[in-house]
C-alpha cells in the first residue's frame, strides 16, 4: 500500500491580487491512494552453439559455414608439374622434388558459447577419394612458406583427424578460443610421374565444444 500525503495548495487569484481585494485559499487534499503493481518474470536457457568457418583464402572462396553452404569445391583446374597451371584454376602450385604440390590455403574459425575456451577443430580425410592412388595428401599450418621435400610418412592418413587446436599443427597451441583464427593449408602432392587424370579428395572439417 502506498499513501499519498496530504498536500496544502495555496493558489493566489491573479485577478484578486491585481485588483487589491485579498487572494483566495484553498485546502485541496489526497488520501488512501492505492499502488497497483504487476510482477513480470523474465526466464531463459541458454544453450551451447558452435559454428565452423572455413574460408579458402588462396582462392576467392569465402564465408563457408556449416551454417550456410555446408560443402565448396576447390578446383585446381589444369596443370602439370613442370610447369604449373595451363589453364584457369585455383589454389597454388609449387614445384617440389620430383613433382609438384597443388595446394589451397584456408582458415577456420570456431565461434561458440557455452564453451569455456575449451573448443577443438579437426581435420579428417574420410576415404581414399578418386584417383589418389600415388598422390600424397598434407597439411601445414605456415601458409605462404614453401612446401617441405614431400616425404609419404606425413600423409593425412585415411579416418585419423589432425588437429588444427588444441593439439600441435597451428601455432600457438592450445584450444581455440571464440573467433580465434586457424591459418593452414592443404596440398595434394603430384609425383611427375602421374598419367594424365582427374583427381577427387574431399577433406571433412569439425569443430567441437564439450
């Protein structure tokens, strides 16, 4: 309950003043007024989300999210490996050895809440693809540097994720934080050797949070 105090108004009537004859009072009072009140509670869940961008910077191909395109293709278009692309592609080419790497350097980012800092994001080579026999598959977290003299044993293996963070391949190590950026590239290494083909490799992308 609220109560208003009672309130004196003295009011002078401008005319009365004016004309000299006195001014007017009056008494004006209020009481037992009542305070009306409506409780309003706001209530929520909030719930651990997590997106994965993946942007392929040596080739113009942005904002890949598993929130919007969910899959992109890079295409390498057509090259030797002697003398590097003949026709218009994307992606990078560098001789190397007997042979020579194609390559697509990216970042991924993981933006999330409900995770503590603790997220991960792993790279995964879900099966031998098409006409990769011969080829060699890697990543490296230096982009921009040149491949290292390719060497089999460093293969991303089939089924066996590489960690992008907390573990190893990008530095600094540790887990990714919320819109930390995650610089690498992937490369396919094409012996001189080859016969003429087509090759197909998809390579998977997960970010997790506990």
């Amino acid at each position: 309950m609220k109560r208003i105090q009672k309130i004196l108004f003295v009011a002078g009537t401008t005319l009365g003043l004016m004309l000299g004859i006195g001014t007017a009072k009056a008494q004006v009072s209020n009481t037992g007024v009542a305070s009306a009140g409506v409780d309003v509670t706001l209530t929520g869940t909030v719930e651990s989300s997590i997106m994965l961008t993946v942007d392929v910077a040596s080739t113009g191909t942005t904002g890949l999210t598993n929130t919007g395109p969910a899959s992109a293709t890079v295409n390498f278009g057509t090259f030797n490996t002697t003398s590097g692309f003949t026709a218009a592609g994307n992606g990078t080419w560098e001789r190397n050895g007997a042979g020579a790497w194609v390559g697509a350097e990216l970042t991924a980012t993981a933006t999330y809440s409900g995770g503590a800092g603790t997220a991960s994001i792993d790279i995964t080579r879900p099966d031998a693809g098409t006409n990769m026999t011969g080829l060699g598959l890697q990543v490296k977290d230096t982009v921009g540097t040149p491949w290292p003299a390719y060497n089999a044993a460093n293969d991303l293996a089939i089924g066996a994720p590489v960690s992008l963070c907390p573990n190893g391949l990008v530095s600094p190590n540790g887990n990714c934080a919320s819109g930390d950026v995650r610089s690498h590239a992937l490369g396919v290494y094409v012996p001189d050797s080859t016969l003429p083909t087509t090759f197909t490799q998809t390579v998977n992308y997960t970010a997790t949070i506990p």
